[in-house]
C-alpha cells in the first residue's frame, strides 16, 4: 500500500478533491485507531493519552465532513485497506501498522467502519468506550452493527480482488501504488536508509497475478509519460518492472521468476553505476530478499553485463533489452518513438541488446506497441489501447483518436481495412500527452 504523491496524481484523471480528501483522511483516521489499539490495553478511556488520540479522530472525522465529504468508509482486509470503495494507498512506514489493526479488529469481527454525516465527539467516545471494554477482556463488547452515526461490519473478503473493479481501474491503482512505493524506496536509499520491501513485493505479487489477465493495460500505463518533463528514475525504473512482467508472460516464466525480473528492473538502478559489481552492492543492504537473494543479484549483475556487450545470462539479456526499450524511447533531449526503437533493437543497432532477445522482446510488443502513437492515413492521430495475441492481428490494432486531450472514437483497424498507418511519431513529436487524456471514446 502506498499514501498519495502529487507525482502519482497525474497518473489517475479520475481522481479529484473528493478522492483526494478521502485518501487523506482515511490514512489519518487509520492512524489514530492504530493508535487507540496500543494505548487502550495499557490505560483507561479517561487517561490523556486515549483523550489526546480520541481528538485527532475526532478532529479528522469532523475536517473530512466539513470540507465536503459525505461518508467516511474504512474496509480493512487482510491484504489491503480501502476508504470509500477505493484502495487506500498509505506509507510504506504505516504498511505494517494497516495491517495490524486488521488483525486486532478482525478479533470482534470488525472488518469495516463507516462514520456518517453528523458524527461527533460523543459517536466517537462511545464507539471508543466499547472497544476498550473488548480489547480488555477479549471479548466484544461493540453492538452489532455499529451506532447510529458509527456502522460497523464484517470484512468483505481478504484482497484487492474480493472488489468488483474495473479492470483499467484496478490496474491503475496498482501501477499507481507501486510507483509511490519506489519513489519512497529511492528517495530513502538516497538519504542512507534501507526500508522494507514488503510494500513492493505486495504490490508486485498483485500486479504480477492480475498482468496475466491485464497485461495490455500494464503496457499502456507504462508510456503514460509527460513530454514536457525529464523521466524520473523511480518511474522509468517502474516501467521496467511492468515490462519485464509483461515480456516474462510472454516467455512463459512462473511467478517467482517473474518478482525476480521485476524487483531485478526496480533495484537495479539504485547505483547508477554501468559497473556490474558495483550495481549489486545496495542488495547486500536489503535483509527482505530472502531466499530470492543469490537469484537476484545475479540477474542485477547480469544486466550490467548484457549492457557493456558481454556475455550474460537469459534474465539479465531480458532485462537489458527492457531497459534499452525504455531508455531510447523516454531519452528527455531526443525520444524516439517506440516502433523506430523495437526496428533498431530487432536489427542489432542497439549496444547493449542481444539481438535474438531484441526480436523476442520486439515480438511481444507488436509491430505498433500499446500506448504509442500513430497517424493514419485519414490524417485522425491516436494512441493504440489494444491489439491481439498474433503477430498478425498485433500489426492491426485498437486506435484510440486523440482530439486535443479527448480521446474521441475506438477504430478497430482490423475491420477497417481502408485505414492505413503512415508515420510512427513519438509521443512529444506529436505533440501528445497520455497523463492528460480523458475518454470520451466509443466503438467504431
């Protein structure tokens, strides 16, 4: 799970204030209940400390209604959290503090809180009264169904996928929290601190099972970039992980070989270094690699290898031909458009890239990759959404039309043969920016 980032923001259009406002009183809300759980096995309701933390609940629960909001709904499972119906992204940090209230409340089989408009101080002291009484006698003491202001219900399932989302929604929210994780995990390697892996590997085993069935929308995320901004190396590095699953399907690879590739593509880039055996000394640092460990560095190393032009082994030429695609595609002084790259990757251009891996990487791409842009020859220009399995069907692709930053009609190429692509441009030589689309579209 992982707490919103304006960087992440941009990603989800769908998101507004009330979104916004949500997530951050929900993680504030999660906070303080975690908080209550420690100090009302040790004190009385009446003492400061439980006063204090009763105030920050309070305060919060009347700020969110205040400012706008209706309900204010925490489901809490075993794997993730959600407020409103939307997975709660929180920090790194609090990863484990989420799930421990899971577990504590999941004892009264309590497994969603909703606070309604009117709540107040009173709700919550009576709401905080029971639950001290339960906590201490290990018996539940909290009413069945919660008070008139404070509902409380059984937990709905045990993951993201108890939820009925839909499929680019929940691809999304994935793709979103793995991206603040890494920008965490970067930013804290960069100020000397080693943090947990349990948010990425979480977040990578979702987005590792769920790619099986939602690979295309994985890719499409993968090329959401803004022209007009230098890539970021947390966010081209999380477009690698995304890939190295995408292509690791496409090899027929198991799950564990896949979480290799991917937290291979993410950690791989602590140390900028192009040295192999300096590229692998962070790892040393991170005890939550487990068994995994050997497995991985090798493939880090390997990368490096495959990079300089020497012999590697097959994950790490797959993470270098990854690497390559994304590095000449998000080049910030000279992209090139994601066809010309997967022509020069497949043609042995590229140092760096083996050219049998580069053909089998072109392979999964398709001819017109998904989310890189074309013009046709009815002069519309579009981004493709999605496109079949077969090499043949890959080269006459879903277009979405791109009508400033609306995306207008669907055109199946396929059914209309009379439309021809005719020029590839990157996405800033067309003057394209995938973070500010909204969808209008439909079939045509």
């Amino acid at each position: 799970m992982s707490f919103e980032t304006t960087s992440t923001a941009r990603i989800r259009a769908e998101d507004g204030p009330d979104a916004i406002r949500a997530q951050l009183a929900g993680a504030e809300t999660l906070v303080a209940l975690h908080g209550l759980t420690r100090v009302l096995t040790l004190y009385e309701p009446n003492n400061s400390a439980v006063i204090r933390l009763v105030g920050t609940l309070t305060d919060t629960i009347l700020k969110f209604f205040t400012d706008g909001g209706d309900v204010l709904k925490l489901q809490l499972l075993e794997d993730e959290c959600f407020v409103n119906g939307k997975l709660l992204r929180v920090e790194a940090t609090l990863y484990d503090r989420a799930q421990d209230l899971t577990s504590i409340l999941g004892r009264f089989e309590i497994g969603e809180i909703e606070f309604r408009q009117g709540t107040n101080a009173a709700a919550v002291e009576a709401f905080v009264a029971d639950f001290a009484t339960s906590l201490k006698t290990g018996v539940r003491a909290l009413p069945e169904g919660g008070y008139d202001l404070i509902a409380l219900g059984r937990s709905a399932g045990r993951s993201i996928a108890s939820f009925r989302f839909e499929p680019d929604r929940l691809a999304i929210w994935l793709y979103a929290g793995l991206l603040d994780v890494v920008e965490r995990l970067y930013s804290e390697y960069g100020e000397g601190n080693t943090p947990s892996l349990l948010p990425v590997r979480r977040l990578l085993q979702l987005l590792i099972d769920s790619a099986r069935s939602l690979g295309g929308i994985y890719q499409v995320l993968a090329t959401m970039k803004d022209p007009s901004v230098a890539l970021t190396l947390p966010r081209l590095r999380t477009a690698m992980a995304v890939d190295s699953v995408g292509f690791g399907i496409f090899m027929g690879l198991r799950n564990t070989e896949l979480m290799t590739l991917a937290l291979s593509a993410l950690l791989g880039g602590l140390n900028r270094t192009g040295d192999p055996d300096q590229a692998v000394e962070p790892l040393f640092s991170y005890p939550g690699l487990g068994g995994s460990a050997m497995v991985l560095i090798l493939a880090v190393h390997d990368t490096k290898t495959a990079l300089r032009g020497s012999p590697a082994g097959v994950p790490g030429r797959m993470l270098a031909a990854v690497e390559c695609f994304h590095r000449y595609s998000a080049n910030p002084k000279a992209p090139q458009a994601p066809t010309a790259v997967l022509v020069q990757m497949a043609g042995d251009e590229i140092e760096g890239c083996d050219v049998g891996m580069g053909k089998l990487f072109a392979a999964y791409k398709g001819k017109y990759p998904l989310g890189c842009t074309l013009k046709l020859s009815d002069g519309r220009v579009g981004v493709v959404l999605s496109q079949g399995d077969s090499q043949a069907t890959k080269a006459r692709p879903t277009v979405g039309i791109v009508e400033g930053t609306k995306l207008t009609d669907r055109v199946d190429l396929s059914t209309h043969m009379n439309l021809q692509v005719v020029a590839t441009p990157s996405a800033a030589g067309a003057g394209m920016d995938l973070t500010r689309l909204t969808s209008s579209a439909a079939p045509a």
